[in-house]
C-alpha cells in the first residue's frame, strides 16, 4: 500500500486495532506508518461504511456512506460495471 498505491478502497472500514491481529502476536505496529506514508505520497483513500470513523483520520478519506448490510450488493454492481465496459484486466483475473 505504501509504496504503490494510488487508490485504496476499504469496504467497511480499516480500523487501526483491527489491522494487526496475527497468531502469536506481532512485535511492531506498521499499518499506521505505512497509511500515512502513502497518503504523504499521494494516495487516494475511499472508505464505503455507514460508520464515517471506521478509517484513520489522518489519511483524509473519502467517506461515501452506505446502508448496512447493502455492501455487497454494491461490490457486484461494481463487478458488472467493471466487466461489462471491459474496464477489468482480464490478464491478471
């Protein structure tokens, strides 16, 4: 994310305390450097939520609310839309 990102979508948020829950723990917290070094860099943040704090405020993210429960129904017509312009890259699918 932090070094090649220009656009990160978050579908129901990317709580901080949330972000690094790995098995047998882990010794150092890199999301939020790593978040803010690609909003430094430029990167586009866009959280799709009903809840407009799910995401660090520093990054400055678009908030484009949502209903719950209707974000799926949001990720397929999003899907459909990609596909039927042929705006997917059929290569990397």
């Amino acid at each position: 994310i932090e070094r090649s990102s220009e656009l990160v979508v978050a579908f129901g948020g990317m709580a901080i305390k949330n972000t690094d829950v790995h098995g047998g723990g882990i010794s150092a917290h890199i999301v939020p450097r790593t978040l803010n070094g690609a909003h430094a860099r430029g990167a586009r943040f866009v959280l799709v939520s009903p809840l407009k704090d799910d995401f660090p405020a520093e990054v400055n993210a678009e908030w484009l609310p949502i209903l719950p429960g209707t974000d799926i129904a949001l990720m397929l017509g999003l899907a459909h839309v990609l596909v039927s312009e042929g705006l997917h890259d059929r290569e990397f699918l």
